[in-house]
C-alpha cells in the first residue's frame, strides 16, 4: 500500500505561504498545496470546513458560497 501525500502538510508546516481573509464574521485561512489549494474556513467558535481546489480564485469563491449557503440556512 503506497502512502497518500498529506494535502495541507506544506501549508502547515511554512506558515509564510498562509493567506487569511474575513467574510461575514467567518475566517477563511488558505494556501497553496502540492496538487492545488487549500481553506479552513469557520466562525469564532466552530470547527473549520476544509475545501480544496485547483487555484486561489475557485477556492475564495467556493468559500464565499459555503458561508452563504451556512448563512442562508440559519434564517
């Protein structure tokens, strides 16, 4: 059995390549990836989500799509 590679490992592990936005009282944490991109993105308080896409630009806008469906759903 062949190990898979750990996605976020290199974000993590060099914490200059982490990029933080605000959206709607959540925080969106993300960097680059070996394969792609990767986001935690929670409210103070809540366990992250992780999403993972090919670029910055799908992943920020996945992410803003995630906390309006969250939003939406509160109402």
């Amino acid at each position: 059995m062949t190990s898979q590679p750990d996605l976020a490992s290199q974000t993590l592990s060099d914490p200059t390549l982490i990029e933080e936005v605000q959206f709607q009282d959540h925080r969106i944490r993300f960097g680059p990836t070996q394969t792609g991109w990767v986001s935690f993105i929670a409210r103070q308080g809540q366990r992250p989500a992780t999403l993972l896409a090919g670029d910055r630009e799908t992943l920020i806008a996945e992410a803003h799509k995630l906390i309006r469906r969250r939003i939406a759903g509160k109402r």
